[in-house]
C-alpha cells in the first residue's frame, strides 16, 4: 500500500510538463509575440495583458480568404472561432467565465485576464482584435497547434 501511495504522488508532482503557460502582451496595434505554438491536447494558460493605453480584444479564428471586408471578417471570426465548442474560462480583471461559446475576449488597458483551454484541433489560426481600425493598423498574430 505504502508503495502504491508514493506512485500515485509521483505522478501528479512530477514528469512531463501537464499545461502550457503563454504570455501574449496587447499594444497598438500588435499582439507580442504575434505567432504562438501550441501542442495538442495539453492544458494552456494564455495570459493577455493589455500593456497598451486604449481596450483590445483577442479572438482566434480559421485563417480568412482574401479579400473579406472587415465586416465579413467579424463574422467569420465568430462562426469560425477556435473556442466554438471547447470549454473556456477566462478569469481576471474581476471576471470568471465558463463557457463554450466563447469567440472574444475584450481587455482593458493595464487590466490582464487569463484564458484556460484545451486545444483539441491542429492547423494554424489567426488572432485578430477587430476593435475599429486596429486590425487594419496590423493587430493580427497566428496560433499554431500541433
Ligand atoms: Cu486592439
């Protein structure tokens, strides 16, 4: 018994890394770094700090066509939203959310909230904060998972 209790505390205290801890800073208009790399099924923590002085947001979506207006962005963003279907909670800046449904995340300046989630697709995605004009002045990154 006294072995199958040392095991079980080993398992949980040590071994691979079990979540993968990120910091994406927010400015005008870029998102540092502007290219992440996930791994596949393991648990992420994304922090976003808004180091700028106006709100951003953050949201996470299939790469679009060419040519979209930024209307046809937005909503594109939202139905194909990286989080559609996955559990997320975002926690800070005095808020907790759980939910699936989740596709933007809004920040305020100097405030910093934490995004939790598993991702469970590969490929490559855009980030964009589609505040007027910030996109357009370049605040767009890529999410890689693999
Ligand atoms: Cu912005």
């Amino acid at each position: 018994m006294g072995f199958l209790f040392l095991f079980v505390l080993t398992q949980v205290g040590g071994g691979a890394p079990k979540k993968q801890e990120i910091t994406i800073q927010l400015i005008e208009f870029a998102f540092k770094p502007n290219r992440i790399t996930l791994t596949k099924g393991v648990p992420v923590e994304l922090k976003l700090s808004n180091k700028g002085s106006v709100t951003h947001e953050f949201m996470v979506y299939a790469p679009p066509k060419a040519g979209m207006s930024m209307e046809e962005l937005e909503k594109w963003a939202e139905e194909k939203s990286y989080f559609k279907g996955v559990e997320v909670t975002v926690e800070g800046a005095g808020i907790e959310v759980v939910g699936k449904d989740i596709f933007e995340v809004e920040i305020e300046k100097g405030k910093s909230v934490e995004i939790k989630f598993t991702p469970i697709k590969a490929g490559t995605f855009e980030i964009g904060c589609h505040l007027p004009g910030h996109y357009e002045a370049g605040m767009k990154g890529t999410m890689v998972v693999k």
